[in-house]
C-alpha cells in the first residue's frame, strides 16, 4: 500500500474511531454500535463492488486484522506486567 493511501486509511480510521467513541460515550449499546458499523461497512461495499465474492474477503480480512492486532498487544502487556503470586501461595 503507497503512504499515500495508508495516510488517506489512518485519516478515515480516525475519523470512524471518534464517531464510535462517541457513540459509546453516549451510552450506546457497544454491540449495537458494531453491528452498525458493519452494516454500513457491507453495505457501502456492495453498493461499490456488487459482487459478495469481492466484499466479503476485504471485510474478513479487517476483522482478522483486529484480532490480530489485538492478541499482540495483550501479549505485549503480559510480557512487561511483572508475573503476580496469588496471596497465601508459596513460592519455592
């Protein structure tokens, strides 16, 4: 992907991040608020493309990309919390 477009993807991630923020903020529903997201997201890229073959695979390919993202991230935190013993266990 050319900076550019990258530039042009964080502009309208950041723009759709605020909206839901938002949205949560004002107490709506989270799960609500993605299904939304979603519906809008499948139905601007069907209205676009027309063909579910092409649409749903860019669809997938974000929510993988979240996931994926956000597995890292946790693992990242894991490894920089130092390890915890429960109270009353003993160490040896």
């Amino acid at each position: 992907m050319a900076q550019r477009e990258k530039d042009a993807l964080e502009e309208v991630t950041a723009k759709v991040s605020a909206l839901t923020k938002a949205l949560l903020d004002e107490g709506k529903d989270p799960s609500m608020v993605a299904f939304a997201l979603t519906s809008v997201a499948a139905d601007m890229g069907l209205q676009v493309c027309g063909d579910p073959m092409r649409v749903f695979p860019v669809l997938l390919g974000a929510i993988s990309q979240q996931a994926h993202m956000r597995v890292e991230d946790r693992a990242e935190q894991d490894a920089e919390e130092p390890a915890c013993v429960p109270l009353g266990a003993t160490v040896h």
